[in-house]
C-alpha cells in the first residue's frame, strides 16, 4: 500500500500518511508542522525531514519503493497500551475509542480469532489472539526485534510462476482441442 505523499505547493509541504502515533509524534518535531484534519502542513525546507521520519516509521518514504510482506502474529499473553494504542510493525492493532467499550483495529489488520478491546483507556490485544498484517513494509519488518509474547511468522504469499505457467499451457492447449473439436463438427450438433 503505497499511500505516502508530499506535495509541495508555493507556500508549503502537505504531508499524508496513514495514522501512526510514532509519525505523529516525531512530525510535531518539524517546526511548524499543523494538523489540518486531512494532512500535516510543513514548510517547504523541511519536505526532506519529513521524508527521513517515513523512512523511520514505515520503512519507506513517498519517492521510494516500498517492499511488503505478510505476516501472521500470534498474542501468547495480553499487550497493552495504556491511553496509547498498541502497534507492531507500523500497523495499529488497538485503538481504545472508550474506556471500556471496545478498541478499533488499524488499516491492513485482520483478526482472525480473539481481538481488540479496551480496559479502563488501555488498548488491549487479547491473549491468544492472531492476526494478519498486510503489506508490511519488509525494512520495518527486518528492524523489528520483538519479545516472547508474541509469535511472528511471514506468510509466503508469492506468486508460483512455475505453476501458473503450466496451468496457462494446459488451458490454452485444451482452447485449441475445443477450437478444433468446434471446426471438426463445422456447427453440427452431435447427440451423444
């Protein structure tokens, strides 16, 4: 997901990216930086300190490519965060939205069995609970040395080309058996 930007007009930078509380808090380091509900205005001088945070944080920035991978967690005891969110490899995994009504779970998360919730403002990961993290910048991934509590594989979700290769033969070859078998029978229906 290739959603950073900087956009540079006659008075200043914008600065979109999805939400992340490390971007946040080290883009208020750029003097000047304004939230304005859609982006982060900065002065133009600063474009190249707001591309060395990205880097920091997702692992690329607007003007480079960004590398993913997939990666399943497994939760081997609650994480919390308190009046924080909790995050792993860039992506937000809780949210606290109430003190304890319940957590949200940030762009490319996917639970799939136990969830997010809150505690008393603690954003809460459930012990037990797995999740799936899509397009996880592969520098982040590389960089992040996580403890006991939590179970990290990658998924392999590449293409086998090989195998789509034959595939696409097979079919092909079995396109020209019916385009043969259809000028053969020169449009007369047989009756088996």
């Amino acid at each position: 997901m290739d959603n950073l930007k900087i956009v540079i007009t006659d008075k200043e930078a914008r600065v979109y990216t999805p939400y992340n509380p490390d971007f946040v808090e080290k883009i208020k380091g750029i003097g000047g930086a304004w939230w304005t509900g859609a982006y982060w205005r900065i002065p133009i001088e600063a474009a190249y300190a707001a591309r060395s945070i990205m880097r920091d944080v997702y692992g690329y920035d607007d003007i480079s490519e960004n590398e993913t991978v997939t990666l399943k967690l497994t939760f081997n005891e609650d994480i919390r965060e308190h009046s924080g969110d909790v995050v792993y490899f860039g992506k937000v995994l809780a949210h606290a939205y109430s003190r304890d009504g319940g957590a949200r779970v940030g762009e490319d998360v996917a639970f799939i069995s136990g969830g997010a919730t809150s505690e008393c403002w603690d954003s809460v990961v459930e012990e037990g609970s797995v999740t799936i993290l899509s397009n996880v910048n592969k520098n982040v991934y590389e960089r992040t040395k996580l403890d006991e509590d939590i179970t990290v594989e990658l998924i392999e979700d590449k293409v086998d080309r090989i195998k789509l290769q034959g595939e696409k033969e097979r079919l092909l070859k079995r396109v020209a058996d019916i385009d043969r078998i259809l000028q053969e029978s020169n449009g007369t229906v047989q009756c088996s």
